[in-house]
C-alpha cells in the first residue's frame, strides 16, 4: 500500500476491490517501497531506494504471489526491481480485467 494513500487517508482501495473477486488472496505490505516520486531512478539515490525497499522485496519474496500490484505503479516496479527472479506485475484494474474474463 503506497505511502501517500495512508497519508492522504484514502485507505486500501485495492484490496478492497480485489477481496470482492471470489478466490482471490490478497496480502497488504504497508511499508513505504522507497520510489517517492523521482527518487528512485536518479542515480545518485537509487541505492538508498533499494535499502529502503528492501523488507518490502523480502516480505514479497517470502509470499511467492502469482503476480504483484499496487495502487501505486511506480512502487510495483520498484519492488519488483529488487526480486532477483523477477515476478509478474499488473495493474490492479487488469488483474479486476482478467478475474471477470474481459481479457487474456
């Protein structure tokens, strides 16, 4: 769960419109990916970024998910980037796509 919904109070809206889709498991990190904005890809910090991400990467590693997502697309990224073995990403409303059949 990015960072900035826990802040502007918005809360898991995610989670709350994947948990409605019959079998699915969801599993919330609320840790900050470490991303923030353009902070991540400038070289200068991009290891910081990493470090900072580094216990959402191992939590994410240890659950072995099908597919990660978030509601913050640069913070899927960013963690995926840290997992050696790579890991499918989607968009959250393309996972909601493919439970309900409307694409592949």
């Amino acid at each position: 769960m990015p960072c900035h919904l826990r802040v502007q109070a918005i809360g898991p809206k995610t989670r709350e419109l994947l948990s409605l889709v019959p079998g699915t498991r969801i599993t919330t990190i609320e840790r900050c990916s470490g991303h923030d904005g353009t902070y991540a890809v400038k070289r200068e910090f991009r290891e910081v970024s990493m470090k900072i991400a580094r216990p959402v990467v191992q939590r994410v590693e240890a659950d072995a998910p099908d597919v990660l997502a978030s509601d913050c697309p640069m913070a899927t990224a960013q963690i995926a980037s840290g997992i050696p073995a790579g890991i499918a990403q989607s968009h959250p409303l393309s996972l909601l796509a493919r439970a309900y059949g409307l694409t592949a």
